[in-house]
C-alpha cells in the first residue's frame, strides 16, 4: 500500500482506519459492518525524526461505510483538531 504523508501547519497527519467489528475467531473479517477511524497527528525535529505524536479517535455515530469514507473523515479532524475547533482534543505540547 501507497501511504501519502500529508502535512498541515507544519504538523504530519496519518489517518488511521480499522474495521468496526473485530476479527471473528474463526479469522473472518468484517468489513461489510463498516470502519472507524482515528488520527495521528505528528511534529518532526530539525534532525527530521518524529519528535512527538498524539492520536485522536474521529467521532461518529456510526461507522464509516467505506475506507476512503474514514480516511478524508480523518485527514479533517485532524486539521479541527489542529485549528483548535475540537473541544476536549488539543495539540498543545506537540
């Protein structure tokens, strides 16, 4: 898989997306029940390694229907979170 960094006010945000319902115990997975997302928000040092991080879970009341769905939902709470709208989540110590 291709894993584009994309930046925003300096800072590095990955999106983070995982199945709603965990594996079975049989191994199965379960996409059809949809996806939760969350995001990792970054800051590089001068030396151009991570210096600090924090991951914030992306609120929604029901999960995201596609992959691509919880993506983009990720990469625009990172940037609410970031632009401080996001009550509660701050990126403040980053």
């Amino acid at each position: 898989m291709n894993n584009i960094i994309r930046s925003y006010r300096g800072l590095e945000i990955y999106p983070l997306v995982y199945p709603h319902q965990p594996r079975g115990a049989n191994g199965t997975r379960h996409y059809d029940a949809g996806f939760d997302a969350a995001v990792k928000i970054c800051r590089r040092g001068t030396d151009n390694t991570v210096t600090t991080s924090r991951v914030f879970r992306v609120p929604s009341r029901s999960p995201f229907g596609t992959t691509g769905d919880a993506r983009m939902a990720s990469a625009s709470h990172a940037e609410l979170v970031i632009d401080g709208m996001v009550a509660g989540q701050s990126i403040v110590g980053l």
